[in-house]
C-alpha cells in the first residue's frame, strides 16, 4: 500500500505506505537522484490507476482526517551546480 494525501486546503502532504513499499519509494527517488547526477535532471510519474498508473493507491488511509487522495506525484531531479 502506498498513497500520497493532501490536506482539504492542500497545505500539507502525507504520505501513507507499507514498510515494503516505502523501500520501494525510496529506491525509486534514489534512481531519479542517480541519473540527474550522470544526465543532468531526470524525473518519473508515479499514478493511480484512475490516472492509468499502478504505483500509488486509490483509497485513502487519513480519510477519518478530511485526507484526499492525490492522483499523481512527479519526482524531479537536477545536478546540482558547483
């Protein structure tokens, strides 16, 4: 399970995930971090399936909280100057 949640007044970001696919997560920031390191930026889509995607969850876990779920999360990289 991992889903991206905003707040109602898109304020704050929560991110909801199992140990397995916060692993997964990480190693996918870490292989956007390389290839901005070798090609200068990189950046990947991770979606819903309402956004023809598969790697985030539909339902959201803060729903007590007034938490809605974000469809799409773009993770973006640059090489950094100096």
């Amino acid at each position: 399970m991992l889903t991206v949640e905003k707040d109602n007044e898109c304020e704050e970001i929560f991110i909801h995930g199992s140990p397995d696919k916060l692993r997964w997560l990480a190693s996918r920031i870490t292989a956007v971090a390389e290839e901005a390191e070798s090609q200068g930026q990189a950046h990947d889509h991770l979606m819903t399936e309402e956004w023809a995607g598969s790697e985030l969850d539909s339902d959201a876990q803060g729903s007590n909280e007034g938490h809605e779920i974000v469809n799409k999360l773009t993770i973006y990289a640059w090489r950094a100057n100096g």
